[in-house]
C-alpha cells in the first residue's frame, strides 16, 4: 500500500489548478453568503460557478460537497421535525 494512503485527513480532489481572481470587493460578502447557505466553502462554490459559466462539466468534488450539504441539511431539518415541545 502506498505511504500516501496511510494519511489521514481528506480525500485528495486530485491535481487542481490555482488562481488569484480580482473581483469588487463587495462581491466577496455576497459569495460567501451564497456559499454559506448552500452549505459548502467559497471556493468550491467559485469552482461550479466558474465550470457552470464555462459549460463545463461541474467537479467531481464539487458534486460530492454539494451532496454532503444537502444531507446535512435534511438531517437537521428531520431533527427540528423530530423535536418536541418542552412540558413543565
């Protein structure tokens, strides 16, 4: 087995380009705001934005966080179902 898969932590998202991208900096709040509501970081939300826009096929990792966030969600609206009211 490969040292590489003895290491904790997450999963590799596999080879990623980077780059610094200038915007208005009052877009930032909004970007992250929608990407708070929906669950995932600022940079994944910027990475299916951007393949969005371009026509391009939405990252595998992507998909995979935006799936997780959606369970997340519907695991703390079934417990707020769930709850019951406090009697004295």
């Amino acid at each position: 087995m490969p040292a590489a898969a003895n290491k904790p932590g997450r999963r590799s998202y596999g080879p990623r380009a980077s780059r610094t991208v200038r915007y208005p900096q009052e877009y930032d709040e909004i970007f992250e705001r929608i990407a708070s509501e929906s669950g995932i970081h600022v940079s994944t939300w910027l990475a299916l934005a951007v393949s969005q826009q371009a026509g391009l096929d939405v990252p595998d990792y992507v998909k995979d966080e935006l799936k997780k966030a959606a369970q997340a969600r519907a695991a703390r609206e079934t417990e707020q179902e769930l709850e019951m009211p406090r009697s004295a």
